[in-house]
C-alpha cells in the first residue's frame, strides 16, 4: 500500500469501528437499560430500530451527498454528528430521549459507514480490493468482538450511559486526522437527483416503518399495510425516476448485473440472521442463563472474535478465487451454527454447549462481508463505487431491520420474559429465524456468476455500448 491508501484505510475502517462498537455495546445493556429506564420489550427493541430506521433511510442519501458535496468532507461531518448525537444518549432522562438520540446517531453513522466504504473502494484497484476490505472488516471485528464485553464491562462496573461517552474522543481524534490525511474526492454527478433522494427516502421510511412497527401494531394492521402500500408506491416512483432522468441517484441497470443483485440479496438476508441473532443472544445468556453484562459479553467472543481473524483471509482469497464459494459457504455455516443453537438451547444449559455452534456461526459470518461487499462494489465502474457502497449498506440496514422485527415476532409468539424457560423458548423460536435467513442468503450467493465481478460488469457495459452515468 501506498502511504495514502494505508491512511485512507486507517481511518475509515476506525471511524466504521467507533459506529460498530456503538451498535454491539449497547446489545448487553439492554437488560440493564430495560429496567433502569422501565422500558417495555417494544421500547426495547425502538433502542435499536430507531437507530435502523434512519441509518437505513440516509444511506443512499449520505453516499449522493458525498458524490456531490465532497467524500471526506460528508464523512467528517457525520463523524460529527455521531459524535454530538453519542453524548445525548448518554444524558438521556428517558427511554424516550434515548431513543431520539438513537435515531440522529443512525444519521451520522449513515454518512460514515457508507462514504468509509466509498473511500476505501475508490482508494484500492479491484485487484487489490478484496484485501483491502478484508484488514476493513478485521478492524470492525475488533468492534465486533469486543462490543459485547465492553459494553457488559462498562454496564457492570461503571453505568450503561458510559458506553456511549466513549465514542466522543474516538470521533474527535478522527475528525481532525481525516481532514488532513484523507485527499477530497467527488462522484462523477455534479448535481444532486432532488426527486429520487425523496423517493428513496421516503420509501425506505415507509417500508422500515411497517417492519418496525408490525409486531406492535399487528401485521394486518392499517397502520403497517398503509406503511407498505405507501413504500411499494414510493419505491415504484423513485424506478420510474431514475430510469429517466439523465444523472440518476442508482443506476437501475446495476441490477442486471448478477455479481450486483444477488452481492445485495446474500448480504441482506445474511445481516438480517445475524441482527436477530445479536440482539437476542446477549439477552439469553443473561435471562436464560443467568450471567452479569460482563460475563454475558466474555461469552460471546468466541462467536464475535471470528471476523477479526477470518475476515482478512477471506478478504484475500476472495480476490484470488472470487465472491461465490465464499457467498455459499459463509452463510451455510452461519445457518449449521444458528440450527445447532436451535436444537439444544433451553434455559439453564450449560454454556460450552453453545461455544462450538457460536464458532461456526461467526466463521460464516467472517466469510460472507468481505466477498458481498467485493462482489457489489466491484461490479460497477470505478466512478460509481461511492453508489454502489450505498446501496449495499442501505441493504445490510433493511436486512437487520426486518431480522429483528421477524426474530421480535417469533419470540413473542412462543415464549416472553416471565421466566427463563420462557424466554428460552422465545429464543429458540427468534434463532430458528436466523438459521433460515443464512439459508436465504446462501441461495443469493449461489446465484453469483463464476467469473470475477468487474469482468461481469465489464461485459455488461460492453454489449449496452454505455457508460454510467
């Protein structure tokens, strides 16, 4: 690497880990932070969706104003927000508050994942990529792995609202750092598309809004369909759009590409299992198995460690024998791991029944970031990376959304939180959801051409004789 592609790396795989390690800190407060704040399981549940909801609406919002406005400087600016929105999470009063501070998190957290991946994208050739994104995706796993067990250290020794303080000195160490060292960079669209930003945006709301609401609303509720006739529309507008204005926000025709569409499925559906994973497994071992935050969180690294040692082999021999195997197997082990938990989990058991499984289940997940994000961003040309890294985050978020909404389902529908065996019993429901989810996404890798992405990109854009705008 070059000088400056190590500090492109640098720093946008940390401020990606300063976001990832706010997403997995909070999964073992949440126990504590349910009866500190008196918060229901469906305010429970907003702590995380409301986060969701807005990272997911302003993906592809943040990555167009990145194309336009300028990469790094939208980058900063979400470090910023982030950083602003962290300290009111950690004053909150209320689980109301909370919630509120979560969602303009989920706005700055938009702006950095998606332009962290643009810069890294743009900053690597695609021969060098798949690496590339593998040591990004190591540096997350470190977020990965010790979310869980800083946040139950910090729950446990200090106060649950000093796991978000601690993202206030990583963003502004980083602020200054990425200013200086990250060079400017803009999209090939010197103009923003207005229409298809409210579009997209607006249907994105609408159909996160029916997932997150569904379980509390009921799924034949007026509120949800409205919430999901209102998205289809909205969405169906936001094609017609784009496919006839002349700088369109996301090119519709990415999506003839095979490495493109079924890069986003596997991933969605591979995101989707593992949210709904995460955000019960903590929750197990402290109600079914009786565990502190602390040692709730020094339990799950087995499974959480994998993606700091696996993902940047992966990212290597992705670029050596390409996205497919990798998009197969991944989530296959995700859904052995998650199948085996379904099977023997009930309450009280011992916990090193579940380390094997949990290892499988983060081997697979290691396996499937670095080849989905390869497969998508290197599909498309060069001078449209910062497009598709939007889309493709826009995609992880819905998948994460709708994992958990269907997990919450399940779990209500069959157990609860009365008694440890209850919530076992909901627990293996919400798992068994993830375990078909990786099976789903298994499915979509299968349907990656064989050949590398970019020369599938390549040969599309040959046979139309275009160019993206």
């Amino acid at each position: 690497m070059t000088s400056k592609q190590k500090w492109i790396l640098v720093l946008a795989a940390m401020a990606a880990f300063m976001t990832a390690l706010d997403a997995l800190v909070v999964t073992t407060a949440l126990s504590t932070i349910r009866h500190d704040l008196g918060a229901s399981v469906e305010e429970l549940e907003w702590t995380v969706n409301a986060y969701n909801l807005s990272f997911a609406v302003l993906l592809m919002t943040a990555a167009a104003l990145g194309d336009r406005l300028g990469r790094r400087r939208v980058f900063v600016a979400g470090i910023g927000l982030f950083v602003a929105a962290s300290a009111a999470c950690a004053v909150a009063p209320s689980v109301g508050a909370l919630i509120a501070a979560r969602a303009v998190q989920g706005a700055g957290a938009a702006a950095v994942t998606t332009l962290a991946l643009a810069l890294v994208g743009a900053a690597f050739s695609p021969q060098e990529r798949g690496g590339a994104l593998g040591i990004f995706f190591a540096i997350n796993g470190l977020a990965v792995a010790g979310g869980p067990l800083v946040g139950g250290a910090i729950t446990q020794g200090i106060a649950w609202q000093w796991i978000f303080w601690l993202n206030v000195p990583i963003g502004l160490a980083l602020m200054p750092l990425a200013l200086r060292r990250i060079p400017e960079s803009h999209g090939p669209d010197r103009t923003l598309d207005l229409p298809g930003l409210a579009l997209v945006s607006a249907g994105i709301f609408g159909l996160v809004w029916g997932l997150v609401r569904g379980n509390d609303a009921g799924w034949g509720s007026a509120e949800v369909l409205g919430a999901f006739a209102a998205a289809v529309a909205l969405l169906a507008a936001f094609a017609a759009v784009e496919l006839r204005v002349r700088a369109p926000m996301l090119p519709l025709r990415f999506f003839r590409s095979r490495a493109f569409s079924a890069g986003n499925g596997a991933i969605f559906c591979a995101v989707g299992a593992l949210f709904c994973a995460v955000f019960f497994m903590a929750q197990f071992l402290q109600t079914g198995l009786g565990y502190d935050p602390l040692g709730a969180g020094l339990r799950l690294l087995p499974w959480t460690a994998t993606l700091f040692f696996v993902a940047p082999v992966a990212g290597k021999l992705v670029d050596r024998f390409g996205e497919r195997p990798f998009l197969v197997a991944g989530p296959l082990l995700q859904a052995v791991g998650f199948g085996w938990i379904a099977l023997v989990a009930e309450a009280g058991i011992d916990y090193w029944t579940l380390v094997p499984p949990l290892m499988i289940a983060g081997v697979g997940i290691s396996m499937s970031f670095p080849a989905a994000q390869n497969s998508v961003v290197s599909s498309v040309p060069e001078e449209a990376i910062g497009k598709a890294a939007g889309t493709n985050s826009t995609m992880r978020e819905l998948g994460g959304v709708l994992g958990v909404a269907i997990g919450v389902a399940a779990f209500a529908g069959a157990g609860g939180y009365a008694s440890p065996s209850q919530f076992a019993d909901g627990f293996v429901a919400a798992i068994t959801v993830s375990a078909g989810l990786s099976v789903l996404a298994a499915l979509f890798g299968a349907a990656l051409p064989a050949r590398g992405p970019a020369a599938a990109w390549a040969g599309l854009a040959g046979a139309q004789g275009s160019e993206v705008r």
